[in-house]
C-alpha cells in the first residue's frame, strides 16, 4: 500500500502561505513608507513655498519702508502668515544690498524650512529743493505778471489762498522786472543790485557762500528705463532718437517709473498715470510744453522732470498747471505758466503764470526704490 501525500501537500501550502504573508507584509511595509516620504516631502514643499513667500514678505517690507525713508538701513524682523516670520537685512550705501529670510513653521525631522532672497536697489535721486525758484547763475522775475508763494499739498492739493513761504534763491544775480510784488517769501543773492523794496514781502539777504546744487547725470538710467514699456501710445516714442512728442490735439499716456529721453516735447497732453510710485523723466536734450503735463495725483513729488544735459533750454507756457518739480542745474529754464511744486535750473526765468511751492518738498526724505534688473537671487535652506 502506498504511504498518502496529502500531510506533505498541505506543509508546502503552509509554507507557501506564509512567503506569501511575507512578501505582503513587506510590500506593505515599503508602500506605507513611500507613502511617509511622499507625504513628509509634500510637506517640506509646502513648507519651502511658505518660506519663499515670507521671504518676499520681507523684501516688500524693505521697499515700503526704503519709499518712506531713503535713509533708512536698520534691519528688523517681522511675523508673517501660519505662524512664521522673516528677517531683513539692508548693506550700507547709496544703492544697498537687500537681503529678506523667510522662517517657516517647523518640520519633524527638518526643523524650520528657510527661503532667502536677496537683491539690489536703486534709489531713485530726490532733488533737494528748499526754494520755490533757485537758479546757478541768475533769476529773473517778472513783477506784475509772474509771482511766487507757497501751500502744503499735504493739508491742500488745491488751496484757494497761498502762504507766505515762497522764497527764491540764486547764486549769482537776481532780477525783478516791473513793480508790484512779485515774491511772498525771502529772497536770497550773492551778487549784482538788491531787488525793488516792494517786490519781495520777506528778507531779503545777500550772501557769500554759495548753495548747493548736486548735479545727477541719469547715466544709471541710460539703459535701465521704462522708455518701451511705460508710454501709450508707442508710436509717439522715437527709439532711435529716444524722443517723446506729443502733437497738439492727441493725448499720451506714461505710467510709474524711470524715463530716459533724449527729448520731450508736449503740445498736446501727457497724462501722468501715479499707480505704482513718481514719473521720474530724465531728459538729456531739450524740453517744450505747449500743451499740458497732467499729474492726477495733484501731488508734485511723483512727477519729476531732470534735465542733464548742459547748455540746453526748457520752455514750460502750458495751457494747464504743472504739478511737479522741475530740476535742471545745467540748463536755461523758460516758465509763462503756472506751476504747483518746485523749479531749479542754471538761469531761471519766471515771465508770467504763478509759482506755488509746496512745502511738502522741504526735507522731503522719500527714496522710490527700484529693483536692480539681474541682482534677484534666492537660496533654499533646510
């Protein structure tokens, strides 16, 4: 009789049964951990994008704070979204270096995840202008049909009365034509006669010592520009000569930021779009409104024209006021409208229209910073 199999049939299907629990078991096993990494890895990306968004936080701060204060380079640590929070650091110098770190909330086994970046600014030169009229060489005002005096578009952006604040200022000559007041504020000269009695509401002083007038040659500006990108329509721009013209009866439009034109003519209307910072328009040639330059904002620190090219001449006899601030110490300036805001120039004539300084100009600290193209860096950080 032969010996049965069925005992040995059934411990070979034990055996295969439990290779089998096995190899489950360790599938199982390497499945739950993928799905740990998967998830643990989620998560540390989730934790990255949290830090290079608190990071950018950061970087923000320092431009809010840089357009506040151009002098301003204290570094300081703020609280951010879900719990985390950034760190600023600024260089010294007149361009600095700044450098934001995002701090995300921890992460077993990593700890807190940090995103850097880092990245240049340029802030943009804000003329110092203590006078309502200031002129190199000379100053002429014409008494009966031009006149100077002075408001705070901070309290009024369009005051019915003026103040008695609109001091002018030349380091050589000033003239006063004609009779009447002409200046309701001081008036300062350093050489040739003292002006009529009448003409000047305030003191009126001669010194020796010159005033400052720090030239700026745009030259970081040349290539760096919003030339393409800021005016509408484009056709109106000349690339190849780098002039703007704005004919008579047509209507151009030129956002926030930096302008570097060889020329600038406007017998039409150049309308200032104040969305995102100052128009700042260098011109390195000459200047002629016959039209109008339209600040919306009323506040004429956002629009600011500079010339820096020597030997040039501006003519500003616009059809509606100016609200801006004018800054050309290299070139014979020509006004017969009205102005809100400032003017500086080599030689300075004032022939008709009014000048409203703004007071708000006085010590004005403001930086409009502007990112450096190709300075943007970011690092990541476990």
């Amino acid at each position: 009789m032969r010996p049965s199999c069925a005992g040995g049939e059934r411990g070979a299907g034990l055996v295969l049964a439990l290779v089998i629990l096995l190899i489950t078991g360790i599938l199982a096993a390497a499945a739950a951990s993928a799905v740990k990494t998967l998830m643990r890895d989620s998560l540390y990306q989730g934790r990255a994008l949290e830090a290079q968004a608190l990071a950018e936080t950061g970087g923000e701060a320092a431009l809010a704070r840089l357009s506040r204060d151009r002098a301003w380079r204290q570094g300081f640590r703020g609280k951010g979204f879900s719990k985390g929070s950034f760190d600023v650091t600024l260089s010294s110098g007149p361009n600095p270096v700044v450098t934001a770190t995002g701090l995300a909330r921890p992460l077993v086994p990593f700890g807190r995840t940090r995103r850097t970046v880092s990245f240049r600014v340029r802030l943009l030169p804000v003329p110092s202008m203590p006078y309502a009229a200031a002129a190199e060489e000379s100053l002429l005002i014409m008494a009966g049909r031009a006149a100077v005096d002075s408001y705070d578009s901070r309290s009024d952006k369009a005051p019915a009365e003026f103040g008695r604040h609109g001091d002018v200022a030349t380091n050589r000559d000033l003239a006063v034509a004609g009779s009447g007041e002409a200046v309701l504020g001081d008036a300062t000269y350093r050489t040739g006669g003292e002006p009529p009695p009448d003409a000047v509401s305030g003191a009126v002083q001669r010194v020796l010592e010159p005033f400052p007038m720090p030239l700026e040659d745009g030259s970081a500006f040349a290539e760096d520009h919003d030339n393409l990108s800021g005016i509408a329509p484009s056709a109106l721009y000349d690339p190849g000569r780098r002039s703007l013209t704005v004919p008579a009866g047509s209507t151009a439009a030129i956002r926030s930021g930096v302008y570097h034109l060889a020329s600038l003519r406007v017998d039409g209307t150049l309308r200032a779009r104040i969305s995102d910072g100052p128009v700042v328009i260098f011109v390195a040639g000459y200047l002629r409104v016959s039209g109008a330059i339209e600040n919306p904002s009323r506040i004429p620190a956002n629009l600011i024209l500079y010339g820096v090219k020597a030997g040039e001449t501006w003519t500003f006899s616009g059809s509606a006021p100016l609200h801006g601030v004018v800054y050309a110490p290299l070139a014979e300036v020509v006004v017969g409208q009205t102005v809100f805001g400032a003017l500086a120039a080599k030689k300075l004539s004032l022939l008709s229209g009014s000048i409203h300084y703004d007071l708000a100009l006085r010590g004005a600290k403001s930086g409009f910073p502007r990112l450096v193209p190709g300075t943007w860096t970011a690092g990541l950080r476990r």
